[in-house]
C-alpha cells in the first residue's frame, strides 16, 4: 500500500505529473528528455514542452490557479515572463512589444527595386556565428500551378539590414503568378529578375561567408553564417541550395514554439503570439518575414539558461544518461536527482549566444 507522502515521490520533478509507481516515472523520464532549457513557470517552475503549454499553464482556459493570479497582475503576455511589480513589467513591456518594420524602409526598398547587395565581410575574428534571416516568394509552376517556384528572395542579418534581395528568373514556366500573395508580375520577372544559378551562388557565398562548406563545423565560432527562416526545407528546395542542418535555425521547426511536437505554428501566428504586432496583412514583401524570423530567433537565442557541458541527450559524453544506468539505480534516485541526469533532445538556441 502506498501512502500518500510515498505517491509524493513520483512526482516528476519537472513537469510535475505523477506516477503510481517508480518505474513508470523511470520510463517517462527516459522518454521526456526533460531538460533546463524547456520552457519553464517562473513561478511554479513546471516545465512545459513549448511556450504554448507554457502559456495554457498560464493563461489556458484552464490555467494553473495559483499561477494565473500573479501573471494577471505582472506576467507578460508576449514573453510569458513575470516582473516584480506592476511598474517593472510596464517597463518591460515598452521593449518587449515589437512593432512591425516600418513602411518607408519597405517603400524605400522598393524605389531600388531589383537587386540588392551589401555584404560585408568581418575580419574573421573568432566569434560565434553570425545569423541572417532569409525567405522567399513563390510562384506556381506545372499544368495545375501547384509546384512552388522561387520568384523572389531576400536576405537580411541581425540589425535587419537587407544583404540581398531580387526577383528570381525561373527555371520553369510559371502557369500561376499568384499575384494576390506573392505581389510578383510578369514585367518584374521580365524587367529585375537574376537567374536562378546567379541567385543561388550568391546566397551560397552569404551563407558560407569565405569558409568552405566541408569546413563548417557547429559550435565552434567561425565565418559560416546560422540560417535563419520558417519552412527552411521549402525555400531550400526551390532555391536547390544545401546548407548544413546545424547552421540552420527553422522557426518552424522549433520545439519550443511549435503547437505540439508534430504540429508547426504559422509565422503570422508566432509574431502575433510572441512578438506582439501583426505581419501587414497581404504583405507580399519576404522582407517582413525575414524580419519576423529573425527577432524570434534573438528572442530564443537571448535566453537564460544553466548550461551544461554536455547539453544535448545526443551528446556523446552522455550516450543517452538513462541508459547506462541499472533500473534498480534509476528507481532509488529522487525525482530531482533524475532530472539533473536527463539531457535535452532538441539543440536549444541558446547555445548560440555561448562564445566558443
Ligand atoms: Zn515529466
Ligand atoms: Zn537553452
Ligand atoms: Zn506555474
Ligand atoms: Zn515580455
């Protein structure tokens, strides 16, 4: 018979859920990769497995009553953050709001229509990577104009400065010009467009930043630059350019700001929901979402977490945490002492902002 102060003891210690008996809490910890870097209360600290558990926890139709009471009163909407006073997170809040880019930097743009090209090289100090953010247009191609064809790209870095921008000449027919979404005409194709095998040496030549492709390794600082996007693997496609999968940063793709583990949130959704303004409504500038996808990857690299030495499940040094200990070891740890052994399965973005 277990008495109740024993049930106590198979509660997880991390997001809190609980077990009739140890072993079922042994095999949800080796299955839940729980991890300092979730996204976790700062009041209770549960920790969830994307911000918007995080934010059902919160401010769900059924939250956490307890936590629901001081968010109301100093918790941020955007960041789900809570301050000290009501005063702080006002404060806060003045930073935290973005605003969308503004319309005669975009109108600006568009009287140099055409290419856009500034790149700077660094001076190859040892640092961490540079991030830029990049996204596309599509038009249709193929009898149905189902079959995406990139009619237009843009690259911006970290200050939101756009490195290149230009329409794209197609390698295929366009049978749909998908005017309503993509803004793109015949006569910009005909009159601005860059060949596809131009564009895709340029990009390359952004992304790689003087390093050779086979020499980009993750981690360690180097010129390569991150890649950031939503819907990454698309763009990529069209564009028939490859990057390494450690040098890209998908907010699409993302754990934490995912709806579940399988389903993606839409980027007009994750810059309402976590930056706080709207992409204009029938924007067709890629410009916006390269902006949109870059604040959202600062805002994830800027977190504040304990890091490990080994951070990742997959790490070699960890080979899997819960593997090499006996069932019976795992069964006589407290919940805690569990959790400080379990890893992460998903590469955290802020291990971006550790100098290497
Ligand atoms: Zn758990
Ligand atoms: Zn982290
Ligand atoms: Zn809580
Ligand atoms: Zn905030």
């Amino acid at each position: 018979m277990d008495h109740p102060s024993e049930t106590l003891r198979h509660k997880c210690a991390a997001c809190f859920r609980q077990f009739n008996k140890i072993e079922h809490l042994v095999e949800h910890m080796r299955l839940s990769f729980h991890s300092l870097h979730e996204p976790t209360c700062s009041l209770c600290h549960k920790h969830c497995r994307s911000f918007e558990s995080l934010r059902e926890h919160l401010i769900g139709p059924l939250p956490k009553q307890e936590c629901n009471n001081i968010f109301g009163t100093r918790g941020c909407k955007i960041c789900l953050a809570i301050f000290e006073s009501p005063h702080t997170l006002r404060l806060h809040q003045e930073r935290c709001q973005l605003r969308s880019p503004n319309f005669s930097q975009i109108m600006a743009r568009f009287r140099n229509m055409g290419i856009c090209d500034k790149l700077t090289s660094d001076n190859g100090r040892m640092r961490r990577h540079e991030a830029v953010a990049l996204a596309c247009r599509m038009v249709g191609g193929g009898s149905d104009g189902s079959l995406d064809i990139c009619a237009r790209v843009c690259l911006i870095d970290e200050k939101e400065t756009i490195i290149f921008s230009t329409y794209v000449n197609p390698t295929l027919p366009i049978t749909n010009y998908r005017l309503e979404s993509t803004g793109v005409g015949p006569e910009y194709l005909r009159d601005h467009a860059m060949p596809l095998k131009q564009v895709q040496k340029k990009i390359q030549d952004i992304l790689c930043n003087g390093e050779p492709m086979w020499k980009i390794r993750p981690g360690v600082g180097g010129k390569a630059r991150i890649l950031v996007g939503h819907g990454l693997g698309d763009h990529l496609k069209t564009l028939q350019i490859e990057y390494p999968p450690f040098m890209i940063r998908d907010t699409a793709n993302y754990p934490p700001l995912m709806k579940t583990s399988k389903l993606t949130n839409s980027l007009h959704y994750l810059t309402q929901a976590y930056l706080g303004y709207d992409i204009q409504n029938g924007n067709k500038d890629p410009y916006e979402d390269c902006v949109a996808t870059m604040r959202l990857y600062m805002r994830m690299r800027a977190q504040v977490h304990k890091i490990e030495e080994y951070p990742l499940a997959s790490d070699p040094q960890n080979k899997n945490n819960f593997a090499i200990w006996k069932q019976f070891e795992l069964e006589r740890m407290s919940p805690e002492q569990m959790l400080e052994i379990s890893r992460s399965d998903y590469y955290c973005w802020c291990l971006d902002s550790k100098l290497n």
